[in-house]
C-alpha cells in the first residue's frame, strides 16, 4: 500500500536514482524531484566529494538509501564493519526506508560484487529472514527487500520465487521493494508468467516499486538499466499500482545515461498510471 | 552451493571471453553446472552459470580499468589484461566496497615482477601514484590544526600529523605529468547499482601512444583542495619534513634532518621554511596527531 509500516507510513511519489553524470545539473538548476534514491555504498565513505554532494543534497530533497552489497542471502554472517557505516549513513541521512536485495553475493569473505540468485527453500528462507531482522534491529530503520533479476535457477528450490519472496518478507516482517522489470526480465529467462508473480505477493508490504529498462540478447535478458523502460513493463507497472496502489516509484538508469532532463521525464511517465488510480478511487467514492 | 558457485564464477574467462571448459578436478564444466543450475529450453547450465562468471570478471575489470588507467599506459591494454586477471585471481576482493579493489596491486606487481617487465620501476610508481588518489578522493580527514592549537608548544615539542587523506610519494618517475596526459576521468564514483555487465572492458579506454617517461626522481603530494583532486610537487627538503612529521618527529627535528641531508648551497632555510609551511597549512594538510 503507499504508506505502510514497510516505507514508514510515508507517502513519497516518482523519484530517480541520484548519478554522477547528473551532479552538477542537480546541484547547478535544483530541479524539481520529488525524491532521490542513492546507492548507500557509494556514500559510506570517510570524507570527500561524495559526502560533499550528499550534504548538498540533503538540504534541498528527500533522500532513500539503497543498497547493493548487505547480501541478506549469503550464508557467511554480516560484515559489521559494513553495517556499522551503513548505520552511520542511515542516521545521517535520516531515510525513511532502506532497500537492498534478495540475493547472495559473498563468501568467505570473498565478494562477486553482484546480486546472485537465491536457492528458493523453506532453510534458505528462514535464514535470510533471520538475518534481515537482525540488520533492521542493529540499524533501527524499516527494510524492503528487493527481487533480483536472475539468470539462472537452482535444482535444490523448493518453490516460485514469489514464494520464496513471500516467506522470507513474513517470517523477517519486512517490507518488499519491487521491481517491477527484474519480475519481467526473470518471467522471460524462466518462462513463468509474470503476473502470476505481482498477483501473488503481499501487497501490504510492498513500500517501494522500482522499473528499469533491460537489453534482450539471443537467449536470455539481461537487467543492464541502460534503456528506457519498455512497454511489458510499463503495462506490468500499471497492474502493480492497481495492486499496491500509489506506491513511491523510482527509474533506475545506470549505464549509457542519458541527460538529466530525459531520466526524469522518462521516469514521470510513471504519473499517467498514478493519476489513473487516483481517479479511479475518487470515482468509486 | 555458494562456495561451489562463487568458486566457479572467480575462475578466470577464456581468451575469447568464455567461461572455461574444465572444473577444477578435471571434470567438464557442464557436468559441475549441472549439479546445481537447472538447464532451460534455450540455455544448459553452462550457459547459465556462464553469464555470472563474465559478469563477474566484466564489472571487477572494468573497476581496475577505471582506477588504473596510468599503469594500463605503461603496460599496454593486451598486457595490462593479463596481470589483471592474474591479480583478481590471485587477491579476490574482501571488501563490501569496489573502491578497495586495488589495495593489494603494487604488493602483487613487486611479489611478480615478469608482469610488468621491462618497466617494473615505472608501473610500481604509477600504482602507488593511484591508489593514493584513490586513498585522496574519498579518505577521512581529521580537523585541521589552527595557530591557537600550537601557540604554546615549542618546536622541540610539537608532533603534527598529516590528513590521512594526503599521501607524501617518492617516485622514480613523473608519473604525474605522464598520468595527466593519458587520464581522462579521474574524478568519478565507482559502479552505481545493481544493473548487469553486458560487455567486456573496452580497449577504447586505452591511451593512445604516448611516450613513457624518462627516470627523474620526483617527489608528489597527493591531496584534496575543497574536495578536488590534486597532485602537487614537493622539493626534495620539503618531502623529507613531511616524512619525517609522519613518522612521528617533531618539527624542530624534521626540519633539521631536512637541512641535515639538502644539498642547496647557502639557501634561506627560515624564509624557504615558512613558505612550505604556510603553503601546506593553507591547504589544510595538518591535523593532532
């Protein structure tokens, strides 16, 4: 729903992801946004430029933090150098909500620096809950998780992904961060139907909604977020808001980006599908 | 399962991009894929775990490429690959962050020399000259010491520190003029999010052919101003104070030893002094110790 625990009871609207190749337009013209998404590990830093432009930032938007590197599905225990910055970041920054995803990454000790699918079994699941509750309980902040989109899928699973995702967000009583073009590129790699997906998760825990574009190769899709968003997503988009309603959406474009006018403007064509639920409602009233 | 897969997707890539034939004991690689990834109408398992595995060595190459481009300059993109890869292979990253993808590079280039032959002093150089921006971009920085926080401490006393952020080279090489000519992007963030590598590093990045500097002892401060990248350089004596004030000395000594070991004849050490100085406090180098 759009303002729920998961989100804290906010109700933000179409944001973008904050990039370099944009800082100076944004801190030169402070356009009208109505939030920003930044990549928390690219803040979790001890000085420079990169907390200078955050500062900047925080006096003129609202600012969400997104992770890519917790890795709730690694069997190795937390890094606790990485959660004691990111909590310094999330005091910092004030974010209503953090994100990261339902995936795995590290091991050893050892980092692929990717989002790498999870084995879909009821073990799995009851870990990676337990260790999204314990990163919520040390950084005191509410936690969505986000789908990843994936490549491959794993004999030992149990069960759908949506399945799975359902599991691990009850049993961790945490939020869903759903991405509406990962559902759709994994729908294409795995041959399931993508609305079997977005019917069947909790829609009282999705706080967050990303869309994105993707590239299609030969065999397979892969998630590269160097493209506008395509038409199979923005329809999956519009279902999803009728599902969860108007939740806080953000564009994710992060390869061959293009200026910032043409992020944003792709991003607020997400309002023609806000702006139809918002008169559905009030006709119904 | 996650050590059998990450240990599939740390193996390096093929000349042609691939992923190798072979498991580690010998085994075809299909046969390990197809213990844990299921196949799929257009894709084997192969297929599948393959696109992890260049995904893997696409993203952490394409960092070094961004991090290194000087040493990527001495050795020349085909060579530079392939110490690379020998590195990652080598030294898997073990930090949350992209950033600290290189913290081991100059000790693996002086552990295997053969890989930058014939210019090991030269590639040496440039890490260091690297990886000390990296360290200047985003490193912590202390408060900046203020005349009133050293009035009353007498030079035979007075421990300063340097900002952890500022790195004080000796170099073999001018490894900052040349840098400056083959750098293009210095001053950017590392990998943004969570999209897919769909290609290899791009040879596109490579300098174009621009001479290799001739050995000339050269002494840098790697620094940030108002949060930009600089590289200033030192003389000989300056660099010798600040060592030393790392080091723990107090600033009578530093100084001394800097005078100690000059070779300028009949310099004016008092006047000469206060300008470094005045010149490093105005950018803000010192801090408690």
């Amino acid at each position: 729903m759009p303002a729920n625990p998961f989100n804290a009871h906010t109700e933000y609207g179409i944001g973008i992801g904050l990039r370099v190749p944009h800082y100076r337009h944004i801190l030169a013209n402070k356009p009208v946004v109505d939030w920003f998404e930044i990549i928390s590990e690219n803040f979790m830093v001890d000085g420079g430029r990169p907390l200078e432009v955050l500062d900047q930032i925080l006096e003129q938007y609202r600012v969400v933090q997104h992770g890519v590197a917790i890795y709730f599905g690694s069997a190795d225990k937390f890094d606790r150098e990485h959660l004691r910055r990111l909590k310094r970041l999330v005091k910092y920054t004030q974010t209503p909500w953090l994100s990261d995803h339902l995936c795995w990454g590290s091991v050893d000790g050892r980092y692929t620096h990717d989002l790498l699918p999870m084995p879909y079994t009821f073990a799995v699941a009851r870990h990676t809950a337990q260790k999204i509750r314990e990163a919520r309980d040390y950084l005191e902040v509410p936690i969505c998780v986000e789908n990843v989109s994936s490549y491959a899928e794993y004999h030992v699973s149990e069960m759908t992904e949506w399945e799975f995702l359902s599991e691990v967000v009850e049993q961790a009583d945490c939020g869903i961060l759903l991405d509406v073009n990962n559902i759709y590129v994994s729908s294409q790699n795995h041959n399931f139907d993508p609305y079997d997906y977005l019917n069947n998760v909790p829609h009282s825990r999705v706080g967050q909604i990303h869309i994105a574009g993707h590239s299609k190769f030969e065999k397979y899709i892969l998630d590269t977020h160097d493209h506008p968003v395509l038409e199979p997503v923005w329809k999956m988009y519009a279902h999803a808001i009728n599902l969860c309603g108007n939740t806080a959406t953000l564009l994710e474009w992060d390869d061959r980006i293009p200026s910032f006018e043409e992020v944003h403007n792709e991003a607020l064509k997400a309002n023609q599908f806000r702006d139809n639920i918002v008169a559905s409602s009030q006709t119904n009233k | 399962m996650q050590r059998a897969m990450a240990g599939a997707l740390f193996r390096p890539l093929t000349n042609d991009w691939n992923m190798q034939s072979k498991w580690n004991d010998g085994r075809p690689m299909e046969q390990f894929a197809a213990e844990f990834i299921k196949p799929n109408d257009r894709l084997s398992s192969f297929d599948r775990l393959e696109i992890y595995n260049r995904q893997y060595w696409f993203r952490i190459l394409d960092c070094l490429y961004d991090d290194y481009p000087g040493l990527l300059a001495v050795v020349g993109e085909e060579q530079f690959l392939k110490l690379a890869t020998a590195y990652l292979t080598k030294y898997q990253s073990d930090s949350y962050t992209l950033r600290n993808l290189g913290d081991r590079l100059e000790k693996f280039l002086l552990d295997e020399p053969h890989w930058t032959e014939p210019h090991q002093a030269l590639a040496i150089d440039m890490v260091r000259f690297e990886w000390a921006q990296v360290v200047a971009f985003d490193g912590p920085a202390k408060p900046v010491v203020t005349p009133d926080d050293l009035i009353d401490t007498p030079p035979d006393k007075l421990r300063l520190g340097l900002q952890p952020y500022l790195s004080i080279l000796k170099l073999d090489y001018p490894v900052d003029d040349f840098l400056i000519a083959v750098k293009k992007d210095a001053d950017s963030l590392r990998g943004e999010a969570s999209n897919a590598m769909n290609s290899a590093p791009s040879a596109h990045r490579e300098s174009t052919q621009i001479p290799l500097p001739q050995p000339e002892v050269t002494y840098l401060a790697v620094h940030r101003f108002d949060n930009m990248l600089y590289f200033k350089r030192l003389e000989p004596e300056g660099h010798i104070i600040l060592e030393a004030l790392a080091a723990g000395s107090t600033l009578e000594a530093a100084c001394v030893q800097a005078v100690e070991r000059s070779t300028r004849t009949n310099p004016d050490w008092q006047a000469l002094i206060k300008e470094w100085f005045d010149n490093w406090a105005a950018l803000g180098w010192f801090c408690r110790r």
